[in-house]
C-alpha cells in the first residue's frame, strides 16, 4: 500500500513539473558547430533527455562487445559447476548404493568441473573406502583437514581409518584433536571411551564433565556416568584407601540410588568399618528399591560370626523391604535350612515349585537341599537337581553378549562403560511345565521280602509219579510288634532289595526231563 501511495506521488509530481514547463513562457537558443536553434524549454528538455538515453544505450553495447570473452567465460564456468554438481549428486547416491563403478566415474568427474568443492574431496574418499584402498582415503581426509571448513570432516574420517586398521592410541589423539577445535557429540565420545577402555576413571570423570557444558550428554546420563566411574574408583582402592572408597561409593549412591554394585560394596566397607547399623540401613534402603542377590548376601554378611537363627532374623527383616519378590522368598528359605527351619524353608518355597510354576535352576537346587538336609532323601534330591539342569537359568550380569556373576565397570568386549545389565538369559527351547516331585513319605515296608525267583537247576526235578506228597508247612508265626524307635524296627522296615526275573532264560537250560519230547529243530 505503501509503495503504491509513493509511486502516484511520483507521477503527480513529474505531471506537475511538466505542466509548470508547458505553462512557463519563454525560449531556449543553442548555438553548436555553426549552428542556431531556438525552441522552447519543453523541447529543450526532452531533446537532451533522449540524447542521454541514447548516449547510455551506446555505452551498454560498447561494453558488452568487450565483456564478450569474458561473459562466454563465465558461462562456460556455469556449465561445468552444473555438471560437476550433478555428477557429485549420481556419486554420492552411487557410493550409497554400492555401485563402486558409478562412483568412480562420477568422482572422476565431479573432480575435473569441481576440483576445490568440498563434496569432491568427500566422494573421493568414500569412492577409495568403497574400492578398499584405505591409502587413497586417509590421503582424501588429509586433504580436508588442511581446509577450514573440512578439517573437522576430515579429522573425523581419519579417526575411522585408525579405528579399522586397529590404532588405538592414533585415533585418540585425532579425537583429542577434533575435540580441542570444536567439542562435537563423536569427538566426545570418542575420548570418553578411550578413557573407559584403559581404566583411567580421573579422566573420564573430567571428560563427562566438559561433555556436560559442551551440551553433548543430557544431565541424566552425565549423572549415571559419574556414578558409574565413582564405583569404578572405589573398587579400584577399596584396600589401600577404605575411607575415600567410602566417600565415593556414597556419592555414587547419591547420584544413583539403586546402584546395586555401589550399594553392595559399601555395605562390605562399613561392616568391615564396624559401622553395621549404618552398612544394615542402607542396604535395606537400597534393596527394597532393587531387591538383588549380592545385596542379600552383603546384608546377612554385615555382621560376622552370626549364629544361624541370627541370619534367619535378620533375613526376615531383609525380605520385609521387598516381600512379593522371589529374591525375598529364596533368602529367608535359605537362611531358615541353615538354621534347621525345615517347615519355614518349604512354607517359604512353595509359592515358586507349586503346580503350574517354572521354578529356576537356583530354586530347584535350594529344594534338593531342604531334602537333603530335612529327610535325607536322595531319591528327591537327584530329582530336584536332575529338574534344576532343565530349569531355565538365573539372572545373571550381560554385556555384550557375556555372562558373568559379578558386575564390572566396563564391558570385557568393548570396554564401554556401564555396559552390564542383570538380566535373565532367554531359553531358545523352552521346555513343558513340569509337575513337582511328590511329597517325602517315610518307608513303611513291614512285611517280609518277597521270596527271589531262582533260574533253573542244573539237576532234573523228579518225575511227578515218584515225587512224594509234600505236606504243607506250619502257618508262620507274626512277628512280635516293636516300638518305632527299637532299631530292630528300623532294620526290618528298611526297604529291601527285590530281585528280578531274567528277561529271557539262559541258553542252557540244563538236561531235559526223562519221557519228555525232543525238541523240534526248526
């Protein structure tokens, strides 16, 4: 609206003038070259208008004959920017889709229109990465670093050549490199796992830390990590410098608070301390958060010297944190075999081996045990150790695909940090539910053996006609009753050996009987 109201203002101005030229009397006289012209001030005016158009117009034709070379020139540049763009286009996609010929023969002429691009240098090295010719490419990413705006890109490249050709101390200090001129997520990350991989925990610590203000980990993974390297530091002193493993093992726990190693560890420092009201407390605290074996264990072990019934007491009050989880259940079914609580112990466990329930290779051997120890039952116990070879596995410490029963700071595969996780190992097969094994019953065999079946005799029976008649023996007597605790009684109740009959009879029966037929051959 506004440009439109000055461009009528405009117009009404120059139509103003122009009025006041036509109304305004008067003469305009030129003597040139010999020559005498008069006219009036309106045509005085437009003559040498139009002969400054005119003079303008010859000028611009003047320069563009000149410029003529230089526009063809230009020109000529244009088009080949053109197609080396278009070649840097089909390269990149060809080096994308693997098409090593396609990338070759576009970066070979991308690099003729385009040779100082940026890209070029790029499609050559991922052309050389493509090909295998790890030289051609580090050379391409050398090239970038000696440009200011490729030097990160080509730092980075070279950063991946070393950590495929196995160079573990060159890509640090190129990371170290990039990270000094311009704190990047990889270059961050690149050193902080150097650091993890070699140990060296002061470091890493100092890393997260430039990691947080460059704004390149949020602030609870930062968190996660300090605490993860704290415990790291304490295991590591844990026998020369107690009290400041302590130190920090409290403030790993106050950055994580179900940090299960940190928790663990520090409740093994303070028992040995002596501060076991302390060491007691916290694991409670930790434990009804993230119930966990090694805290159980931490915890019935914070007291030493305990009696039985101690450690059955005190994991009663342990389970109390977390009373609905398994881990709750086996510990005081443990601690109450230990103190000779058989009917706790089963009371205990039965919720996990009922009917219908998968019971894990631990609860299973627990059972063996509560036979073992409560009725001697070797019978059961094979059954429930032969069942626990078949039940599914425990949960154990992962990373990176290895198992272990004690946590690590880092993973023994790539050295990353916090890499273990507990979790239970998936079945591939899994199996049916299995019914428990049947209750333990006491022997209660009071009768006789049964009489063993004897093979044939090597000497003939005698014919029936001359066998005297046998006369029936005496009724036996019954044996007089025993008292259940008379060992006597025990001694015949015991189960008794029972003889089988042969499957098949021998191959030499013995000599037949006289009168009897001969034996068919077939």
């Amino acid at each position: 609206m506004i440009k439109t109201l000055i461009f009528l203002a405009l117009i009404a101005a120059a139509a103003w003038g122009l009025g006041i030229l036509i109304e305004t009397p008067g003469s305009l006289a030129v003597e040139w070259f010999g020559y005498h012209i008069d006219t009036s001030p309106l045509v005085g005016c437009a003559f040498v208008l139009a002969a400054a158009v005119a003079l303008g117009l010859l000028w611009s034709l003047i320069r563009f004959l000149f410029n003529i070379p230089s526009l063809l020139a230009l020109a000529r540049r244009a088009r080949g920017r053109e197609r080396g763009i278009e070649a840097l286009s089909r390269g990149i996609v060809a080096a994308g889709a693997g098409d090593l010929q396609q990338a070759k023969r576009a970066s070979a002429e991308a690099k003729r229109h385009l040779p100082s691009e940026p890209l070029t240098l790029l499609l050559e090295a991922q052309t050389a990465q493509l090909a295998g010719d790890r030289a051609k490419a580090e050379e391409a990413f050398r090239l970038m670093t000696a440009r200011a705006d490729t030097k990160l890109l080509g730092l980075r490249g070279l950063h991946a050549e070393s950590l495929r050709r196995g160079d573990q101390e060159a890509a640090h200090a190129l990371a170290l490199q990039a990270q000094g001129a311009r704190a990047l997520s990889w270059t961050g990350q690149a050193v902080f796992d150097r650091y993890t991989a070699t140990k060296d925990w002061e470091a890493a610590h100092q890393c997260v830390t430039q990691n947080i203000r460059a704004k390149i980990v949020d602030a609870e993974t930062a968190r996660r990590q300090k605490a993860v390297l704290d415990t790291a530091m304490a295991m590591d002193i844990e026998q020369t410098d107690p009290a400041r493993a302590i130190k920090l093992l409290r403030a790993a726990l106050q950055k994580e608070p179900t940090l299960v190693p940190a928790a663990a560890l520090l409740g093994r420092l303070l028992s040995r301390k002596g501060d076991l009201r302390a060491a007691s407390k916290m694991i409670e605290t930790v434990y009804a958060r993230a119930p966990h074996p090694e805290l159980a264990r931490a915890y019935l072990d914070v007291r030493p010297g305990d009696s039985a019934a101690d450690r059955l007491s005190r994991a009663k009050a342990l389970a109390r944190g977390a009373p609905d989880d398994p881990e709750s259940v086996m510990v005081v079914a443990v601690a109450a075999i230990g103190a000779r609580e058989y009917a706790l112990a089963r009371q205990s466990m039965a919720p996990l081996v009922a009917s219908g329930q998968r019971p894990t290779a631990r609860m299973c051997v627990i059972m063996a045990e509560l036979e073992d120890r409560e009725h001697d039952a070797q019978g059961l116990v094979r059954e429930w150790l032969s069942r626990a070879s078949r039940a599914p596995r425990d949960a154990m410490w992962f990373a990176d695909g290895h198992w272990s029963k004690h946590w690590a700071p880092t993973s023994p595969v790539t050295g990353k940090l916090d890499a273990y996780v507990w979790a239970q190992p998936q079945e591939e097969l899994t199996g049916p539910v299995e019914e428990p094994p049947p209750a333990y019953a006491p022997p209660t065999l009071d009768q006789a053996p049964a009489p063993a079946i004897e093979g044939p005799s090597d000497t003939p029976p005698p014919p029936p006609s001359a066998a005297p008649e046998a006369e029936a023996p005496p009724p036996a007597k019954a044996a007089p009753s025993a008292k259940a605790g008379d060992p006597a009684h025990a001694q015949r109740t015991s189960p008794q050996p029972v003889i089988f009959p042969l499957a098949s009879p021998p191959d030499d029966p013995g000599p037949k009987p006289v009168g009897a037929a001969p034996a068919r051959m077939f």
